[in-house]
C-alpha cells in the first residue's frame, strides 16, 4: 500500500500494540477517506483480499482469513453518533 501512494493510517488494536499496549485483537483497522478507501480497494481486491459481504466496506485476507475493518475520514468513533472528535483525513497525520 505504501508503493501506492495513497494516504491511510493504522488504527485500532494494531496500532495500540505498536505504541506498547499489549491487546488482543483479530482484525486489522484502517483509516482512509472516502478517495483513499476506493484506492485501497484498487490495489487490494483481486491481490488475496476479498470484500467481507457484497454492501460492506470491509475486506478479508483469503489466505488468512485476517479481516480488515475500514474507518472514514468525517466519521464518528464507536456508535458513529457525532460527538467532538472524528476521523481525521490521513494525508494530515504524515505531514
């Protein structure tokens, strides 16, 4: 993803792991907006990641069965009720 060049940003479980909190998780979640996320989907559909469900945004590794969960930049954490903090667009965290 990164040869790509589209703008995304590691979140959730992994993320917390790679700052030393030690947590379990099955997924993996990323942050992207809504022109990235249809990058994402260019390079990863067909390349051993497959849609969860026909409607969903999210994927699954074949070979792994690792899913990947997607966040969208303007979106709300957990229920998605607005609240005062949203996703944040990734190409702002690399700069």
């Amino acid at each position: 993803m990164d040869e790509s060049g589209i703008s995304y940003g590691l979140v959730g479980g992994y993320a917390l792991i790679l700052h030393g909190v030690m947590r379990f998780t099955e997924d993996i979640d990323l942050l992207a907006s809504d022109e990235g996320l249809d990058d994402l989907y260019e390079v990863l559909i067909g390349r051993g990641d497959v849609r969860v469900a026909t409607r969903s945004r999210n994927l699954r590794d074949v070979e792994t069965g690792v899913r990947i969960e997607f966040v969208v930049t303007g979106e709300f954490p957990g229920d998605g009720i607005p609240k005062p903090i949203d996703f944040p667009d990734p190409q702002l965290l690399t700069e």
